[in-house]
C-alpha cells in the first residue's frame, strides 16, 4: 500500500498552493463583503474559474475524465491533497469546477447519462456553465435510511409525475443552478425489494411545479449557495429525463457517495490544518495570568493533540482513496464510512480548541472558526449520520469475527 504521490501529483499540488495564495485569498474578504450583502460572489468567482481552467486546474476529481473532455485527469490519491489544499477556503473550491454536490452529478451523469443526458445536463456541467443540486433527504422521514424516501415518481404516458418535498439540498440557491437530480419512489418498480422501489430523474428547476420555499440556515450560518427546502407540485417530466434503469435510484446514490466523501474528508483536514495554525500564532501572541498561552501545558496538550489527531485522520482518509483506486469503490465501502465519522469529529475537536484559545473572537465572524465548526458539526449528518457509518464498520468486524469464529480461544489461559 503506498502512499507516495507521483510526481506529476506533486507538480499539480505546487501550482494549486501557489493558485491559492496568489489568486484566491486575496480575494477572500470581497467574497465575504459580497456574500454578506446578500449577493452572490460571482464577480470574485468567475474571473478566478477562467484562470484556473487556463492554469490546469479544473475538473480535477474525475479519473474516468475522457481525453475530449475538460480538465485535468487525476486518480482519488493524487486529488486528494488537492481537497485538503482547496479546502482551507470553504468556497474556493467552485473556482476549479470541484465544488459537492456538483461533483457526485458528474460522476453519476458519467456513468449512466444516455448520450442526450450528456449533451443536455452533463456538459454544460464540466464547463463550469451551470451548478446543480442532489435532492435525496426529506423533512419527514429519516433520510440515513434511503429506503424510507416518499416522495413519489408516477409514470403517465410518456411522461413521470413527481411529487414531494426535499430539503438541506446544498446548491438550490446557486444563481446558476441549473437542475436537481432527484431520487424518488417509482411506481415503475414497485414489485422490487426494498432497495429496488427508488429511481433518479432529473429535474430542470424551471419547470412548473418546482419552488424553492427556503434556505435554511445550519446553526444560524446563512450558506450564500443554499441548503434548500424544494418543493415538487405534480412536476411533469419526460420520461426520458429518467437516469439510469427504474429502480436502480438506490444503488447509484451508494455509488455516487465514495468519491465524494473522499473529497469532504480531505477539504475538512485542510480546515484542521488551517485550525491548528491558527491557534498556535494565537497561542504565541496572548499573555493571560502573567505567560503567553503557549506557555500552559494544557495549550501544548491541545496543540499536540490536534497535531496527532490531523495526521492520523489524513492517512486513514489517504488509505481509502488508495483502496479505491485499485480495488474499485465498493471495496473501500467500509473505510470511507470509517472516514467520515473520524474526519467530523475531527474537525469538531480541533476546532473547538481553536476558538477556546482565541475567546470570545473565536465565537464570532471575525475568523472563520465558528463557520469551520460549524461545518464539521454538519458533517456528522450530511452523506449519512455517524450511526450509519459506524454500523457499517461494525457489521464488518462481526462479519469477519464469525467467519474465524474460535480463532481466538488459544489466547485464553484457562
């Protein structure tokens, strides 16, 4: 298992640090004035998309990107400290076309758009000329549970009739949103077991019956892009907007997830990183009670643990994007539900101590710690609950303990 990136990763780390420090943070308090305005930044955005595509970095996240298509070809491992790079400003990563939920819709529309899907939906997407949205979880059932989705799809000649309400879809707000892909009941499959009864369509949202009734705030952060409350009155789609086979909704939500908690992990460990240097320039600048800060073994306590906990998180998050790539994504299923849950609480912990280090300033929007806490606190949820995930590595330890059931009675000494 190695973990050394390729040169050419390495080349394309260089000019994505260099990008960031030349381009992006210097226009990071305009897109905060901007966004704080309630307009979207995209006089900051646009320019910098234009000169990340001529600098090499665009559409880095795809393996299966095609010679004709746009972008730069890497595999999970090579894009991963790109994540973790980009990921130290929350919105920077729009600015090289790899933005969630956009990238999980182009690896779906990869894998299984028809050739219209593609030209309709799919390549205005790896230009950077629209932004979609995922629309899976819904206010009144339990979401972690993909099986309990209501919202229906009702074939009807040549047409579906899709009904229901979804909400916290990242991207609704987006002012070049362009579609939601939506996973739904179909009544198409119904005779299926329990993970054969979904489908996915996509939906244009201009089409009459789709509103946005809200974006909703995650603890009281107001996100410019949105996480949306959508609402699908007797919306009348063509059939030939269906993604994929009836019935397959489920399986290809599970198939679109690998990559991009991947991608999720490694931005959160680029915040931790981010985080931790903070907090060290801080503990060396504030005096309290007669010493500096960092002159308190239990600041040193804090400092090395974040240090120890950053770390290890990387490599268990490097180790799933290795499996990936040479094993294929099912066969890292049971480390990526082990990243997302170490990655959250991760950035949980270190960035707890960020703002206790900072005081009351870290509480507030003067740094963007309370933001980035905020954000791993979501993380817990989005992409499935830490329940979900930890189950999945449970059932694999008990799966294996039962298939070397007794191989552990000559330890006993009795």
């Amino acid at each position: 298992m190695e973990f050394e990136f390729s040169e050419y990763s390495r080349q394309v780390q260089d000019v994505m640090h260099q990008f960031m420090r030349r381009r992006v943070m210097p226009r990071n308090a305009e897109w905060h004035r901007l966004a704080n305005a309630g307009e979207y930044p995209l006089p900051v955005i646009d320019p910098l998309k234009l000169q990340a595509r001529e600098d090499g970095l665009w559409n880095l996240f795809l393996p299966e990107l095609r010679e004709e298509e746009p972008g730069t070809r890497l595999d999970n491992l090579d894009y991963a400290p790109l994540a973790e790079i980009m990921g130290r400003i929350p919105w920077a990563a729009e600015v090289f076309n790899c933005s969630a939920p956009d990238t999980g819709n182009m690896e779906l529309l990869h894998r299984f758009a028809t050739p219209a899907q593609y030209d309709r939906w799919l390549r205005p997407l790896l230009e950077g000329e629209v932004r979609s949205c995922f629309a899976m979880s819904e206010p009144d059932v339990a979401s972690s549970d993909a099986t309990n989705i209501a919202t229906t799809l009702r074939r009807d000649g040549d047409h579906y009739v899709l009904d229901g309400r979804k909400w916290f879809i990242t991207g609704a707000a987006h002012p070049r949103c362009d579609f939601a892909i939506v996973l739904a009941r179909c009544d198409d499959h119904e005779g299926g077991g329990p993970h054969h009864q979904h489908s996915m369509i996509m939906v244009p949202l201009n089409t009459p019956g789709v509103s946005v009734e809200r974006n909703i705030p995650i603890l009281q952060h107001h996100s410019p892009e949105g996480h949306c409350e959508l609402l699908f009155r007797q919306v009348r789609l063509p059939v030939e907007f269906l993604l994929g086979e009836p019935g397959a909704g489920f399986a290809m939500a599970q198939a679109r997830l690998g990559p991009g908690r991947v991608h999720h992990c490694m931005r959160t460990i680029g915040q931790c990183e981010l985080a931790l240097e903070m907090m060290c320039e801080r503990a060396l600048e504030r005096r309290a009670f007669g010493k500096f800060l960092c002159d308190f073994d239990n600041i040193r306590d804090w400092i090395a643990e974040s240090r120890l906990e950053i770390d290890q998180a990387r490599l268990l998050v490097l180790q799933a994007a290795w499996r990936m790539d040479h094993h294929g994504n099912p066969a890292a299923r049971v480390a990526v539900s082990a990243i997302k849950v170490v990655a959250a609480r991760l950035q949980t912990r270190v960035l707890d101590r960020a703002m206790q280090i900072f005081g009351a300033m870290g509480l507030s929007p003067d740094t963007p710690l309370a933001y980035l806490w905020t954000w791993g606190r979501a993380l817990r949820f989005m992409d499935g609950p830490d329940e979900v995930h930890l189950r999945t590595v449970a059932r694999e330890e008990l799966r294996r303990a039962r298939e070397n059931r007794g191989a552990t009675a000559v330890y006993f000494t009795l």
